[in-house]
C-alpha cells in the first residue's frame, strides 16, 4: 500500500517479479493497483495491469480498484474498451420491458401510453397499430443508415458484435433487440468503444433512436 503513488528507475523490475511469485491474492491484487497507477512510466506495468484486469470479472471490485487507481489517465481508456470487448454474454446491457399477453393485452411492467388506446379497466387495452408500425419503420430507416455507418469502420471484434446485433435489431425491432443497440451507442457517444470514428456518430443514432424504444413491441 505504501508503494501505490511510488515509481522510480528499475522498481517495475521488482514488482513484476514479486506479484508473478506472490501467493497472496490480496497483495497481488494491491500490486496490481500500483501498477495501474503508474503504468505511464512502463510498458511491462501496462502489460500486468491489462492482463489482470481482463482476468477479473466484470464488475468485480478490482476492476472497481484498478479504474480508480488510473483515472483520467491513459489506462483509463483502455480499461473501458477491456470492459466493452469482454462482456459477453452481457455484452449489451439488456432492457426489461412490458411484459405482453394475446389479443386482450395485459400489460404487467411499465407502458408507453402514448402508444396505445385504452379500450378497457386500468391493465388492458388495444395497441395502435397504425402508430406503432410508424415508429418501427423509422427505427428500422435509422437501424439500417447506423448498420451501414459500421459497415465502413476498420475490423475489430467490438465492431464485429455490434454490427451482428443491428443486424439483427433490423430484421426485427422489438424493444429488447433496439434496446441493445441504445446502449451501446449510450457508451459510444461517451467515448468507452474501440471503434475509433464512431463517437460523435453514435451520439446522433442515439437521439434518433432511444426516444422510440418505449414505443417498439416486445415481441415480433
């Protein structure tokens, strides 16, 4: 712990060496923090602390402990597209919505009333079709111009998954599937994606895109 903020010539020599032969969990784990906060001053640090942070679940506290011990600094970028690039199977975050019955709908979580009108007591009603259908045909427009954005990025496996999930969201746009997508581009808008000419993009898709979410079908 005394070691964390320390960094001076040939000292990532020694720590290296101690965290390979530690068999204290604990103190590996404070090492690692140590070489997180000073992976600036060396590329072997760097190396120990990407390969310790991919090596740890996602959302796990030293995943916590390492994102706090590099913050706003380099390592800190690429930590988010670690988290990004290993999430699977949570990859996209995934959205609960209403849960739906046949024909008399009972509508179990939270609805969009926008989206319907009411022809019964307080849990069911009728959708709107003809309004519906209208969301969904912009969303698919907007899927498809967004698939084609991606389309042209440089070859990475982030772009490889998201471009299988907007592929998929196209061919059916339910509130789950588009759900996904809003997310990501969520993050993307933020910066937290190895996908390098796609920032200010996903920030357009994503104003054109999450307001309609509330309004997809759950089920196709």
């Amino acid at each position: 712990m005394g070691i964390r903020d320390i960094f001076y010539d040939s000292l990532d020599t020694v720590v290296i060496d101690w965290s390979l032969s530690e068999d204290d969990i604990v103190i590996r784990e404070k090492l690692w923090e140590h070489m997180a906060a000073n992976a600036e001053h060396s590329a072997g640090y760097r190396e120990e602390a990407e390969r310790a942070y991919r090596s740890s679940s996602a959302n796990s506290a030293l995943r916590v402990r390492l994102d706090a011990a590099c913050k706003e600094k380099g390592l800190a970028l690429t930590f988010k597209k670690i988290a990004l690039q290993t999430g699977d199977p949570d990859f996209f975050t995934q959205i609960s919505g209403a849960n739906v019955t046949n024909n008399n709908q009972t509508f179990l979580g939270p609805v969009q009333t926008a989206a319907l009108s009411n022809a019964g007591p307080g849990n069911t009603g009728t959708v709107n079709i003809g309004q519906q259908q209208q969301v969904v045909s912009q969303v698919e427009a907007d899927l498809k111009e967004l698939l084609s954005d991606l389309q042209r990025q440089p070859a990475s496996n982030e772009k490889d998954k998201v471009t299988a999930a907007v592929e998929d969201a196209v061919k059916s746009p339910t509130k789950s599937k588009v759900g996904k997508i809003v997310d990501w581009l969520k993050s993307a808008k933020e910066g937290m994606t190895s996908i390098t000419d796609i920032t200010e993009k996903a920030g357009v898709f994503y104003t054109k895109i999450a307001p309609a979410l509330d309004h997809l079908p759950d089920i196709f």
